[in-house]
C-alpha cells in the first residue's frame, strides 16, 4: 500500500489523560500514532474497539502508540467517573483522553464517530478513516507506516473479521436512522410536539390514531429537555415510547435520573421472543422482557435474527428514565436470514 507524505502536522493532543502519563505528538517522533475519536454511547465507535485492543497488542511493541479521544456526543459522557468506568468495562489499554470542550475534535476539524487518524514517524497525518469497516485497509497502513519505521520490521497477515458481518458477503439495509429525544436535535410524531419545552414542566402526551415509521412517539406524562426526554410517574398511564423501526438490533442511549430503575420492553404489543432479546434484556418471572437501567450508557434492547420491522414500546412505570437516542444496527451476516 502506498501513502502519499502528509504536508501539514497534526495537532497536539492535550487535556485530561484518564490511563496514561500525558502525552505530546512531538515526543512520540519516531512512532506511529492512532488517533480514534470516540465515545462511550456510540454503538458504531464500540464495535470498533475490538479491532483497536488487538492493534495495541499486536503492534504497540513495533512503535505504534494507539490514543482514544473521548469527545462526548451528550453532557453525560463529559462525566470523568463515567468515561473512567466505561474504559475499564472495554477493557481499554491504550491511553484516553478526555476531549470534553472539543479542542482536540476541531484542532482536527473532525465531524464524526468513530473517527480515526494515522500519524507517521515524522508527524504527518498519511491516512484516515470515518466511521465502522475496512479495518483491513486501517491495518494495511499501520502496518506500511511502521516499515517506514523499521523496513525490516515482520508483521502477521491483517486479523481475521471479529463479527460475521465484517466479513464479505454480509449485507447492509437502510435502517431506521438515529433518532434523538431532545427537542433541540429531535421530533416526535405526536400532533402535540414537544410540551412545555423546558425543565421545569411535565407534558402530558397522547398517541394520534394513527402513527408514521422511524418517528418517537411519547405517551404519558414526560418533561422535555434539549437533550433527553425524561418519565414522570402520574395518576394515570404509565409513561411509555413508541416507535415503528425497520432494523437487526435497537440501541437506547439513556441513564436513570437517581436511582436505578426498571424499563420494560413490548415488540407489537408481547414480550420480547428469546431470539430478540438485547444484550441488556432479562425476563422476570411472569414473562415479562426487562432492562435495569442503572448507569448512563448505550443499552442493547433489541438482537432480531435479521432485519425486522416491528412495533417497539417502552414502558416506564417509574419515574426519572432518562431517553436520550435509539440506534441501530443494519448490517445481517451472509448466512442470516435477511428479513
């Protein structure tokens, strides 16, 4: 693989370091180095992180110097404890940083997660990639820029795809897109829109007779804020969340305002089948398709065998959930059954 010599030196690299001494791009001179813009709740930047732990391993001792750079998609993630915790969950061992005020994101003019950034030895950005795949082409130029290093330097064949559907042959759909609860990046199908658009005020929401595809929905009673929709328990119904997706997997970015809560989950109006349930579903006694909301993160709420569409309610009986995105997964393995 040839890469052309970059004519512009990247950025420093500053601000809290959560896993590592502080470092400078110009005392790494002679290594190479990985930029990876990311964050904790983004469904695309976890299913990178595989790819980046076995670089790290593979390739940290031939002078490669892997950084993650948390920059945080919502106020939360900003919360050094969670970016702490969510390192230690992953198991990260390469340094992060916490980009909290966005300095390093637009030192590099960067607009996405996951975003990554191949540094040479001398310091030039030579390669970058936006968002999930080809990870056999980001491993390609690591291992080209690190012969740049040491031209003798032997490298083993890029890794073997750690999902099905990094493999070729598997098949990627339009999917329902990300969809977000706060009234600034967000909107919601009731005919109401956002109530009371502040903090202080709940609304009290109603479902229309009829209800369009890749829309929110909030029924009940909820207080809305730029970034989220919150649940408020009432005398009536509890506070519930429609949404008609086309999608393999369902992701919720969201959090418990206090204490630990439980959401449970309907698919057309049943509980969740064994073949559908999240990472982060359980079933209680009575049948029931459950997800302990107990920290502010990416749950896993929905695992189809292929790509679905189908009616998804949350039910919130319980004050203080917190919604924050539904993401989704596209992509079906070759041996998947594509609907």
């Amino acid at each position: 693989m040839e890469i052309e010599k970059g004519k512009v030196h990247a950025p420093e690299i500053g601000a809290t370091w959560l896993n590592s001494e502080p470092l400078e791009l110009r005392g790494l001179r002679g290594r190479v180095v990985l930029v990876d813009f990311w964050d904790y709740t983004c469904v695309n930047c976890l299913r990178t992180l595989p790819y980046l732990a076995e670089w790290h391993k593979r390739y940290a001792a031939s002078g490669l110097t892997i950084i993650g750079v948390h920059t945080p998609e919502f106020s939360f993630a900003a919360n050094e404890r969670f970016v702490r915790a969510a390192v230690e969950r992953f198991g990260i061992r390469y340094p992060v940083v916490l980009d909290n005020g966005y300095a390093i994101w637009h030192a590099y003019a960067n607009r996405y997660w996951p975003a990554k950034y191949l540094i040479d030895k001398d310091g030039y950005i030579r390669f970058f990639h936006f968002g999930e795949g080809d990870y056999g082409e980001t491993e390609g130029a690591i291992q080209t820029l690190l012969r740049e290093v040491n031209p003798t330097a032997q490298f083993p064949a890029v890794m073997e795809p750690v999902r099905d559907t990094d493999r070729p042959g598997a098949v990627c759909y339009n999917a329902t897109p990300e969809l977000y609860f706060g009234n600034k990046r967000g909107k919601l199908g009731n005919e109401s829109g956002f109530l009371h658009a502040n903090e202080s005020a709940a609304g009290e929401y109603k479902l229309p007779e009829k209800i369009d595809a890749n829309t929110i929905y909030l029924s009940g009673p909820w207080i809305s804020s730029e970034e989220m929709a919150r649940s408020v328990s009432g005398g009536g119904a509890p506070a519930s969340v429609l949404l008609f997706y086309t999608g393999k997997e369902v992701n919720l970015v969201a959090a418990p305002n206090g204490q630990p809560l439980t959401l449970e989950l309907l698919h057309g109006g049943e509980p969740l089948a064994e073949n559908e349930m999240g990472e982060d579903v359980t079933r209680d006694a009575a049948g029931r398709t459950l997800v302990a909301i107990d920290s502010p993160r990416m749950y896993n709420l929905v695992r189809n065998p292929g790509m679905k569409q189908k009616l998804l309610q949350l039910v919130a009986r319980e004050a203080g959930l917190e919604c924050y995105a539904f993401t989704f997964t596209t992509c079906t393995a070759q041996d998947d059954p594509p609907w």
